[in-house]
C-alpha cells in the first residue's frame, strides 16, 4: 500500500529504523527499572540505623521498593529477599506492559 506514495528501500530503511530505536526504548526501560528497584538496597544501612516504630511493628524490610504492610512479617531471611526479587519482577513486567504497547 505505501509502495505507491514511497519507494520501497525508504520504507525498509524507515522500517530498520524503527526497529532499532524500539529495541534502545525496551532496553532502555529494563535497564531504568532494575536500577530504580537496586536503589533501596544501596540504603539498607541507613534505613537500619532510623528505622521506625512503624516498620518494626508490621515487620517491614529496609531494601524493599515499595514498604507496604503485607498480612504477614516479612523482615526475616529469605522472604525479604523474595519479596525484593517479586516487587522487582513486578515493577519490570509492568512497565514493559507499557514501554511494548507505546
């Protein structure tokens, strides 16, 4: 259909091009997310040392993403680490949800 408005090597290069610069957006957003959910672990000392009533109440980890309530303590090895492995994934699949639609 294009073909009768531009050559069709253009719409091949054009096609390329697209390619390329979805594939530097899917990695770039990948890259952004697994930065921004390490962030808090590079804190966990900090956070330790002022943790509050609050966190040590609900059991809520210092190194989380997001310090949400869950029913259960998860301030303890190995469910904080897989609570940190699980926001991670979530966080990632969601906003790769987003970046593949746009």
């Amino acid at each position: 259909m294009f073909e009768e408005f531009i050559p069709k090597p253009k719409i091949e290069v054009a096609e390329e091009r697209c390619k390329f610069y979805a594939r530097i957006f899917t990695l770039y957003g990948i890259v952004g997310n697994i930065t921004y959910a390490c962030l808090p672990l590079f804190s966990v000392k900090k956070c330790m040392e002022n943790k509050t009533k609050h966190m040590i109440k609900h059991g809520i980890p210092c190194g989380a993403i997001g310090r949400c309530i869950l029913p259960f303590k998860y301030d303890y090895f190995p469910v904080t680490q897989i609570v940190i492995v699980e926001e991670i994934l979530v966080s990632t699949l969601g906003t790769l949800n987003f970046i593949l639609l746009s």
